[in-house]
C-alpha cells in the first residue's frame, strides 16, 4: 500500500513536471489559451470593491485623439486618371506641425504614432511630415504585413500593432510581442529601443520556439490588465483637468482656445509632453473589446509595453513552483479516488456536515473548479494569467483514463 502511495506521487511528480513544460509553450500563443473572460470581470471588480486591485494610472503617458482632425485626400487606385475616389484620413498638416513641436524641444520620452499610412492615400504634406519623422529620435509608426509602410526610409521606424482574433474569439486578451519572422510589436520596439540589455530573441524550432529577454526566459504573449475605469477625455463644462484621460490634436492642443499665443500652446504641448509617453490615435473608432469593456488600441498598446516594463513576460520561479505543486496535487487526487470534500482535514469536514447547503456546494467542487479558483487567487494577488486550458484537458483525459481501468478491473 505504501508502494502504491509512493509511486503515485512519483507519477503525479512526472505529470506535473510535463505539464508544466507543454504550458509554457501554451502561454507563448496569443490566442486559444481559454481565459474565460466573465470570470476576470468579475473578479476585478470584486477585486476593486474590496480595494484589493490597484488602479492602473497612466500618469507617465501623453495621450493625444486625433479622430476630430481629418483631411480629405485622393486614393489612388484603377479609378479613372489612378485615382479610386477620396477618402478622409488623419490631417497630416497637424500632426507635421505637432510633431515639430515636439522635435524642437525633444523632452518627450517616446512617441508612438498608432496611425496608419496607407502609401495609397496621399497628402499635400507627406513629404514634409515623412522627413521629419525620419529626422525624430524614438520614434514609431505602424507596419501591417497588406499595408506597406509609405517610404522605405521609414522602416527602421516602423512596427506591427495588430492583435489576433478568431470567428468565435472576438475579444482582445493577449498581447504577442514577437511574430513568427521574428518582427517586433509596437510595444517590443519600443521597450528594447529604451531597455538596451533586454533584447527579445526566439530559441529553437519555428514553430515551437521557446523566447528569452535579456538572456532571462520569457513568455512571447501576456495577459494584459485592465481595470474598470473609463477612458475618456476631460469634462468641457467644469474645465474639470483632473480627469484627462486624452486630449484631442485640434481643440486641446493647437488650436487651444484658451491660449491664442502661439508660444502658449507650443510651452504646454511640450509639458505635457515632458518625459513620458505620447500616444496619437483615433480614440473614438480604433475600439477593442477587452474583459473590462471596449477600450482605445492607443491604451492597448500602452499597458502591453507597461506589462513589459513591469517584468510580467519573465517566466517567475514562484509561478512555476505555484502551479506545480496544484498540478502535482490534482494529479494525486484523481489516482487516489480523492473528492474535494476528502481533502479538507476532518475538523472543518465534522462541521461542514452539519450545513447542509454548504456540504452540497462542496461536494459539488470538481478539480477543474479548483484551477479556476486558483487561477483567480493568481490574477488577485499579481494581476497575472496562467492558461490553464491544458490542464484541463489533461485532468480530464487522466481522470477518463483511471476511472475506465478502474472499471475494467
């Protein structure tokens, strides 16, 4: 009997230890990884009301809306005389002369343009504003593998931003850093171009490739947090500032009512600019919907690339240790006949016996409602999602397998 056990324990040891290893190839991918968004919402809004869960400021972030600034432009195309039609894109004059703003005083500490230039769509001021972003230092625009970024010169400057999604899986959930040709994502970009010893590289086979960062194992795709405050510009009747979120490119900005000099309106972009982020995207149409609500890809981006700067894509020792021992506990369980109920120490059993409400509850308890349990302990305390798709898979076929022998004999 004591053999048995010992061997048990050896097996649920083994178990545990591939599982682990296939897990983390399962949280490389960015998508199918099976969070199950309700629960997440939940929790962070339980999370919020018991004040448990941290409010997410963007305090080092200058988030800049250019969806009220448009110009019409020309799309060229196999239209008559090459030109398709029109179409209203970004008002590329503003955005030159925002930029300039900033390249003048260069306080900012990134700038990241989540704008597409589509080579097709052309502007009276391209050329202008291509050169000077040519000129910036940190700076970048996106890349998309159908869109070809509009100059050649612009793509060392250039990066993807998109995410993946499927039919049935519309929703935003993980961010991947790292494409399969090894090209960077916005947020990647710009965390190495800051963090020079962090560089992001892929180890091994194509197509099951294991990342490390700074020479650190890593995880190529996150969990990105949210909370459950808006983002939303100021309140324009009590000019109340304290709640600024995002200012638009025209109204707030350059054409400040408040401030018709135009060195007043150049001295506050560059403040507001000063050592931190600058975000310009289209925060009323370039909408995604996370856990926690539709939000601005602009702010996607911004909690990918704080995700980075805050260490959460390094495999940590205490994760590893944490599922493990659940895994190997799980795995003991199930060869040793063990309901949730049995594994509670007799004392808290004896007194559960005695609320008939609450014994049903727990005798209800499977060990796939303990990983959700435990996975809901892990986003609590670290704001930190391990899939546990594959445990699941592999609790159920082990369990399907040992009842079936446990039939057979």
């Amino acid at each position: 009997m004591i053999k048995n056990k010992y061997s048990t324990l050896i097996l649920s040891t083994i178990l545990s230890c591939v599982l682990i290893v296939l897990g983390y190839f399962v949280n490389n991918l960015p998508i199918f990884t099976g969070e199950n968004l309700d629960q997440y919402f939940l929790i962070q809004k339980t999370s919020e009301f018991l004040r448990l869960s941290p409010k997410y400021e963007h305090n080092d972030a200058f988030f800049i809306n250019v969806s009220y600034d448009k110009e019409l432009v020309n799309v060229n195309g196999a239209g008559p005389d090459g030109v398709l039609g029109n179409t209203s894109i970004t008002d590329r004059n503003k955005l030159y002369e925002l930029l300039k703003i900033l390249k003048e005083d260069s306080g900012y500490k990134y700038i990241v343009l989540d704008i597409m230039f589509d080579p097709n769509e052309i502007s009276s001021a391209d050329s202008s504003l291509f050169s000077l972003i040519q000129s910036m230092n940190n700076v970048v625009i996106i890349r998309d593998d159908n869109i070809p970024v509009p100059s050649t010169t612009l793509m060392d400057k250039s990066a993807l931003a998109d995410y993946f999604a499927t039919i049935t899986a519309t929703n935003f959930v993980r961010y991947q850093f790292l494409d399969k040709n090894e090209s960077r994502y916005i947020p990647l970009k710009v965390y190495e171009d800051l963090y020079g010893d962090v560089e992001f590289e892929a180890h091994g086979f194509k197509f099951i490739p294991f990342y490390t960062s700074g020479g650190k194992l890593c995880y190529n795709s996150c969990f990105i947090a949210f909370d459950s405050e808006h983002f939303s510009t100021y309140n324009k009747v009590s000019k109340d500032y304290s709640s600024i979120d995002y200012y638009n490119l025209g109204s707030d900005l350059l054409n400040y009512p408040f401030m018709p000099q135009e060195s007043a309106r150049k001295e506050r972009i560059t403040t507001l600019a000063k050592d931190k982020y600058v975000f310009v995207g289209n925060f009323n149409e370039d909408i995604h919907d996370t856990y926690m609500g539709p939000r601005p890809g602009s702010l996607i981006l911004y909690r990918a690339l704080k995700t980075l700067e805050e260490q959460k894509h390094i495999v940590k020792i205490w994760q590893i240790l944490y599922w493990f021992i659940i895994f190997a506990g799980v795995f003991w369980a199930i060869f040793e006949d063990k309901e949730f109920s049995n594994l509670l120490p007799r004392r808290i059993s004896e007194k559960l016996a005695n609320h008939k409400l609450i014994s049903f509850i727990v005798a209800s308890l499977s060990y796939v409602t303990i990983l959700f349990v435990f996975s809901s302990i892990e986003y609590i305390l670290v704001h930190k999602i391990y899939s546990i798709v594959l445990p699941l898979y592999a609790f159920m076929l082990t369990k399907f397998i040992h009842d079936y022998k446990q039939f057979k004999s």
